[in-house]
C-alpha cells in the first residue's frame, strides 16, 4: 500500500494504461517511431523493476504472489513486443 493509502496496483494499472495509450500512438505513421522508443524504454524499466521484485518474493520474502507472476509476465511480454517492433 503506497502512503497515500491507494493500492500499489492502482499505480500499476495507471502504468498499463499509459502504456496503452503509448501503444495506440504508434498506431499513427508520423509518431510510430517515437512511441516504439517510449514504449520500449517504459517497458524496459518496468521489466527491470519486476526483476527487483523477484528477487524480493523469492529472496526475502520466499512467498509466491500468482497476481506479481502475472504482472511480471505482461511486463516482460510487452518489453518482447516492443523490442521486436523496433
């Protein structure tokens, strides 16, 4: 739970929406390029995140968090997806 009282997930589902958008930009010839980049650094930093995050469920932690996997996976997905895109 973050400080303000809201849920981490709102943070994460805030991000995925944004990577939507980023994504539907792309979709526009003349901000393809720039979109691909911003999705691909976005995804890359998420997916690093989600690594730090690994390390804590497994190391510290040592609890499995099916919701975090899932979370993971779409991180890691959509860095694939952006990578192969540009």
């Amino acid at each position: 739970e973050l400080a303000s009282g809201l849920p981490l997930s709102s943070v994460v589902a805030g991000f995925f929406v944004a990577m939507l958008g980023i994504s539907l930009m792309g979709r526009v010839a003349e901000w393809r390029n720039e979109a691909v980049a911003a999705g691909t650094l976005l995804s890359g930093f998420a997916s690093l995140y989600s690594i730090a995050l690994l390390v804590v469920m497994f190391g510290v932690l040592q609890k499995i968090c099916l919701f975090c996997l899932v979370i993971d996976g779409v991180n890691f997905a959509t860095l694939g997806i952006f990578l192969v895109m540009s």
